[in-house]
C-alpha cells in the first residue's frame, strides 16, 4: 500500500524557477532567462581581448617613436591616437564579451540576448573602474601613507628634543631673544638710523596695517614712506611717488592674476565637461556594441537551429 502526501497548501512555496519555451520551426527548446555563467565567461572574454588590443596598439604607437630620425609624434597626437585605439578594441571586446554571453547561455529571444549583451558591458566596465580606481588609490594612499610616516616622525623628533627645556623653564631661547630685542627697540625710531633689517621688518609690518585699512592705514602709510626716504636717501615726495606706483602695479598685478585664476578654472571645466561627454559616448558606444554581440549570437543560434530542425 503506497501512500502519497501533498504539500500543506498554507506553506510557502519555493520561487519558481523562470523558464521561456521557444518554438522553433516545429520543435520547442527550453532553456533559463539569464545565465550568470555564461555572462561572466562574456566579462573574461572582453577583459582579455581588451588587454590583447591595447598590448598591440601600445606597441604600434611606441614603433612610431624614432627620436633620431626626429619623427616622433606630438603628444596631441599621441594621445588622440590612443583615446581613438581605446574606444574602437573596446568596442570590438565588448562585441565579443556579449556575442560570446548569449550564445553560451543559449539565448533564442532577441531581447534576452540583448540583456546579456549589456550585462556584460556594465560588469566588464564596474570591473574595470574597480580595477584603475584601486591601483591609483593604491599609489596615492602609498606615497600620503609614507609621507605621513615622515612628517610623524620629524614632529615626534622635535617634540622630544624640546620638551625638557619647555619642562625646566618654559619658554625656548628664541622667545627671550625676540623678548630682548623688544625690549631693546625703541618706539618710532628714526628711519635715517634704522638698519637695512629693521627697517624691512617695519615696513613689513606697518605694510600689513596699511592693507587692513581703517584709521591706522594713514599712518602706516606715511611711515613707510619716511623709511623708504630715509633708507633711500629721496626726497618725501619721491619715496610718496614709489609706493603709490607700486601700490598701482601690485594691484594690477592682482587683478591680472585673478583674471588668470578665472580663465584656467574655465579652461578646467571645460575640460572637464568635454571629457565627462566623451566618457559618456564612449561608454554608450560600448554598451550598444555589446548588446549588439548579444543580438548577433541570438540571430546564429536561429540560422543553425532552423537548419537543424529542417
């Protein structure tokens, strides 16, 4: 006697498995909507051709380099070469990647050919952003990590060097010689007497309260020009005539450098804009291109499958 037990129809059922039968000429063929084995044999297929042409092409742009001859191309165009090599054994990769994706998973619906065309394309391309991003971060986090180690480790030196005098006294010998030297210095001191140094050092200082502007500029000003005529030996007039020219040219100067800082930053967007759209096509390009090997495997699966069945 044989007993049959059904499944308690309250229990949840496991997710069906998605099937698609194809009617070909007469006969059926089952197979599964997607195939991560055979997307991901497409994504090894487009890495290595990928790596295959840029080898050849890397070895056909250095042939051209002939510094004796004096026939070695411009960078410009060089690099145009490259960018131009780049995107067409990409294109011809990603062709093979999503031929190769759809045919072995043995896709016979175009569109599902399609999607494994371009699920090739996008874990190929997260594959290869992983890739660059990691070996530049890996370069740049090496050389901050060293220059960290570096920077650590002269402050650990001085630190450790000027921590007992701190500790018996206080304060550095350099903070008592600028103490002295204070102490020393008169107030306003005649500018016909001053050193060179020390009448740098006051129109350094008086320069730094004239830029602030307010009610000290005035004076500032006017003591700078008594030093530059004392220093100089000029009348006041001719001293008032240089630092007015030269308060004209710095400002020029200025004006002629924030023009400059302006004309690079849009040089730089535009750069940046122009590279983000080249990107863009580039991308799309490959993404067609490997939905269009996809839809090709599809297409050679039906001709052979038609002469089969016939």
């Amino acid at each position: 006697m044989s007993t049959s037990t059904y499944p308690d129809p309250s229990l949840p059922r496991p997710p069906p498995v998605v099937e698609t039968t194809t009617m070909i000429s007469g006969g059926s063929h089952i197979h599964r909507r997607i195939s991560w084995a055979a997307i991901f044999g497409g994504v090894i297929l487009v890495v290595s051709v990928q790596l295959l042409l840029s080898l050849l092409g890397a070895g056909i742009g250095l042939n051209t380099v002939n510094v004796n001859a004096g026939t070695t191309p411009g960078a410009g165009n060089l690099g145009l070469g490259a960018g131009i090599w780049w995107v067409v054994s990409s294109i011809i990769a990603l062709v093979f990647g999503g031929y190769a994706a759809a045919w072995l998973a043995g896709i016979e619906l175009r569109w599902d050919g399609i999607l494994h065309g371009l699920l090739t394309w996008g874990i190929a391309t997260l594959l290869t952003v992983y890739l660059l991003s990691s070996a530049i971060g890996g370069v740049i986090g090496g050389g901050f990590s060293a220059l960290g180690g570096a920077v650590s480790a002269a402050g650990s030196t001085v630190s450790a060097a000027a921590k007992p005098l701190a500790q018996a006294t206080g304060i550095t010998p350099d903070m008592l010689q600028q103490r002295a030297q204070a102490y020393l210095k008169p107030i306003n001191p005649d500018p016909a007497s001053m050193s060179p140094e020390d009448a740098q050092k006051e129109i350094v200082t008086n320069l730094a309260t004239y830029a602030k502007g307010g009610p000290d500029a005035a004076p500032a000003k006017t003591r700078v020009v008594a030093i530059m005529a004392a220093q100089q030996h000029v009348p006041i007039e001719q001293a008032t005539k240089q630092f007015d020219d030269a308060e004209a040219r710095l400002k020029r100067e200025t004006a002629d450098a924030v023009q400059t800082a302006k004309t690079a930053a849009d040089t730089t967007a535009a750069a940046a804009s122009r590279a983000s759209f080249g990107a863009f096509a580039a991308l799309l390009i490959g993404a067609i291109a490997a939905a269009v090997g996809g839809s090709l495997a599809v297409q050679r699966r039906l001709h052979v499958a038609g002469r089969i069945i016939r």
